[in-house]
C-alpha cells in the first residue's frame, strides 16, 4: 500500500524539519542529557507554536482536534532529529485527558475539570506531561521537568511524583519510577482511556522510529560515499552496499504500516494495527542504527558525533512502549479472534 501526503501535511513536515535543524538540536540534546534543561524547553514551546501538541488535543480544548496522520508527520521529525523531552507521554496524556472528559481534578496546582485544566496547557506548550501505563509503560520519562506526572494502573487513575531516576543508554532518556498520590478518576473509564492512550502513545513511538531509522540511513549513506579505503569509498563495497539496502527495505516496508495504523484511528482495527507498525519500526530502526554503527567504525561510538544520540535513542525506543515481543504476542491475540 503507497500513502501519499498531502500539500499541507508535506509543508508540516518541511516547516518542523527546518525548526528542528536551526535550534540545534543535538546540542539541545546534549544539554537535556546533562540536566540543563531550558534550551530543550524552549525547543518545546517551538515546536508547540507549529502546531505539534495542539494536533493531538480536541478543537473545545484549543486544539487543532486529534489528527493521527500530522502527528505521525510530526513525531517521525522528532525522530529525525532526536528531539528530547517526553513528546510521546504528553501526547498520550491528552488523549487520556480528553476520553475522561470532565472527571474532577484535585491536589494538581489548583482545583478544577481534569481535562480543562491541562488540555489548553498541552496545546500551547505551557504543559509538559510524563505519564505511567503499567505494566506495559512502567516508568514515567522526565519526570523531573514535568509539570503533571499521571500513572493509570487498571481503572484507578492516580497524579503521582517522581521518585529515584534510573540510568538509560540513551542519557537524553532520563527514566523514574512514581509514587502515587491523589486520586483524581477512577472506575472503567479509566481503563477505556488509559487503553486509548497506549495505542497512541505506541503510534507515536513507532513514527519516532522510522524517523530515526531514515536519518541513520541517510548519514550512513553519506558517510559511506565519503569514507575511503584501498583506494575506493566504501560505499562502493558490495557488502556495505547489501547492509544499507536491507536497512532501507526494512523502513520502506514500516513506513506504511506507520500511516495505515494513523488512518485507522478510531476504527476496531487500531489496536492491531498499531502494534503491527510497531514491530516493524522497531525493527528497522534497530537495523538501521546496528548498520549505521558497522558502517561507521569506532567513531560511532563516540559522543562528539551526533549519528550517536540516533543510535542510542533507536536501542532505547526499541523496547519503549511495548518491545516486539510484546507486539507480536497481542497481534497473534487480535488475529486468533477473527
């Protein structure tokens, strides 16, 4: 299946390309890793100006309504660029906020309706959101720099503070486990959105990937033109030149798997068709990140060169928000009750 974007979904992905390249952002991440936090903030509050956070929360909120196909324009930028900062959590949380609708909000910076107190936030940039799915997202991303951290287990849907960090491949990622406080929405609903939100939240992730695959192809690519040995660019090797092509099916082959899980938002299927996306994305980026490292040698390893935080961060979103595993076993789930 060819998915096609259009004009204006074309000229999204262009504009965030070109902000995400003039913020400079491997020296944002490099900050973000060593717990200087503001130039990745205000990255943020960037990228929420273009309409990155609004398009995942509803018009009545201030939002742009939820558009699956933008946000998956969107977030494969992100992923191009390694952008830091818990993108996937927030967005995940506003489609939380927004099925439990007008559930009461205590003990959070003021009274008021769940969703009306941060939706608008999110949709502006003013509001960063970590969030907890156990078992399947079991420890909350930055949530140091949050300004909400919720953790939904079963049907009790808690606000919760972060507790002691824990130490990821990827220093950009900064990993905690939460301790629950008030109760803010409880009964099935809560099971109903936290269900909806994890599908996003792994749409999300699944278009990082591909992002980051297709950059590390790229780099690779130009490294391997570049790069000499015995007299030839080692591009020319047939061996390297079979690498970068397997690592190039195997994103062309996750790229629509990525689109046709954003257009059947809202559908039966979405559940299935995200995690059928999310192996393969994991898949290729893994593949592309593992070629990128052989192709470029010791200097991949290093961390003055920026290929490097792709490469990391492909190891971590590898497993984040469900590993391939764990995907192909709810596929087997879903297709064993057709």
């Amino acid at each position: 299946m060819r998915f096609i974007l259009d004009a204006e979904q074309k000229l999204f992905g262009e504009t965030l390309d070109k902000l995400l390249t003039e913020a400079g952002t491997p020296g944002v991440v490099r900050d973000w890793a060593a717990g200087t936090h503001e130039p990745g903030l205000a990255l943020w509050r960037s990228l929420a100006g273009a309409g990155v956070l609004a398009i995942a929360v509803p018009e009545h909120a201030g939002g742009a309504g939820l558009l699956p196909v933008e946000l998956v324009t969107a977030f494969h930028e992100l992923g191009r660029h390694g952008a830091p900062g818990p993108y996937v959590e927030t967005v995940a949380a506003a489609v939380l906020l927004d099925r439990l609708g007008d559930q009461p909000l205590t003990g959070v910076r003021g009274d008021g309706p769940l969703a009306a107190a941060w939706l608008p936030r999110i949709a502006e940039g003013t509001a960063v959101v970590s969030l907890t799915l156990p078992p399947a997202v079991p420890y909350a991303l930055d949530a140091d720099t949050a300004h909400l951290v919720l953790t939904a287990d079963r049907q009790v849907l808690h606000t919760a503070t972060p507790r002691e960090p824990y130490r990821s491949l990827d220093p950009a990622r900064r990993l905690f486990t939460v301790v629950p406080g008030d109760v803010p929405a409880s009964g099935p609903a809560v099971a109903v959105a936290a269900a909806e939100a994890y599908d996003m939240g792994v749409l999300v992730c699944a278009a990082q990937l591909v992002g980051i695959g297709r950059r590390l192809l790229e780099v690779t690519v130009e490294y391997a033109r570049t790069r000499r040995q015995f007299g030839r660019p080692i591009g020319e090797f047939q061996a390297v030149k079979h690498h970068l092509a397997n690592a190039l099916v195997g994103l062309e082959y996750a790229r629509p798997l990525v689109h046709g899980a954003a257009l059947a938002c809202g559908s039966p299927d979405f559940p299935r068709e995200v995690s059928a996306a999310k192996v393969a994305a994991s898949e290729a980026a893994y593949t592309a990140a593992k070629i990128a490292l052989q192709v470029h040698g010791a200097i991949g390893y290093t961390d003055e060169y920026d290929p490097t935080l792709l490469i990391r961060k492909a190891r971590t979103l590898h497993t984040a928000w469900g590993s391939p595993t764990t995907h192909r076993a709810r596929l087997i789930t879903t297709l064993t009750r057709i």
